[in-house]
C-alpha cells in the first residue's frame, strides 16, 4: 500500500485584496470588479479566508489571475472576498467545507504550469483524488475549480 502524500490546501493572501474594500463603486469598476451583498449561503465562498459568506456580509468580486504562469495554461477568472476575511488556516490534510460540500474539479499541474491530469470529485471522493493527483511525482501542485460555474477555489501543495 502506497505511502498517504501529505497536503496543505491555502486560500488567497488577504494582502492583495484589502484595497479594494476602500474603494468606491466608480474606482472598483475601472479594476473590472463590484462590491456585493451576499444573499443566499451558500453561494459566496471567499477566496481568503476558504468559507461561505453569510446573508447580507460584503464582499468583492473581482477578475484575479490564479494561475500566473508563462504558458498556455496562465489563466484569470472571477472570485469573491469577504470584507471581514480572516487568512484561511487549514490544518495539514484538512479540506475546508467550502471544498468539500461543492463538486469540486480538481487540476493537476506540472511544475512550469503544464496541466497534467483533471478530474471531477466531491465530499469523500475529493480527498482520494488529491491523494491519488499528489502520488504522480509529474505533479508539483493542484488546483480546485468550483466544478458548476468553474471558478478557482484554492490550491493544493504538497507537504
């Protein structure tokens, strides 16, 4: 029996999102990005701190580049921050529940950014699948999509 790959799932640096909260309407439109109002939960699942925003929380929504690699995979897309994001803390080997409640595709990817495997899991199956992405040593890290609308979640790095 193959050896568990130990992993550590990481949300977004708050850092590059505390700015925003700042800014005007006007000033957040000319970055391609709105302030809203979450009204349903699930639904609004914040980037930083990896859990659903709750009704009536703000948050941003806005274009960010989650993979910033020199290639053909380099790739932007839509995400959420909470206005009151705390930086995710995961445990080693723990998925949050924004991860593991949601289908889940799952992107493996070389070390120069090359994507190597996908697939689509969710709960229980999702921990299996990193396991398995993680154990192919062509692997350097992974990503989580939101499988449905397809937007990235966190990344997935071994440890």
């Amino acid at each position: 029996m193959k050896d568990k790959m130990r992993f550590q799932i990481s949300g977004l640096p708050i850092e590059r999102f505390t700015q925003y909260f700042a800014m005007t309407d006007a000033e957040l439109a000319a970055h391609h990005a709105r302030r809203v109002v979450a009204d349903s939960k699930p639904g609004f699942p914040c980037r930083v701190s990896l859990v659903d925003a709750e009704p009536g929380e703000t948050l941003i929504l806005l274009p960010y580049t989650h993979h910033d690699v020199d290639g053909p995979y380099r790739s932007t897309g839509p995400i959420y921050v909470r206005e009151k994001a705390k930086q995710a803390q995961p445990n080693v080997d723990e998925i949050p529940d924004v991860a593991k409640t949601r289908l889940m595709s799952v992107r493996a990817y070389t070390p120069v950014g090359v994507l190597h495997a996908s697939a689509v899991a969710e709960q229980e199956a999702l921990m299996d699948l990193i396991q398995q992405f993680l154990s192919d040593k062509t692997v350097a890290y992974l990503h989580l999509h939101n499988a449905k609308p397809g937007c990235y979640s966190c990344r997935v790095d071994r440890v």
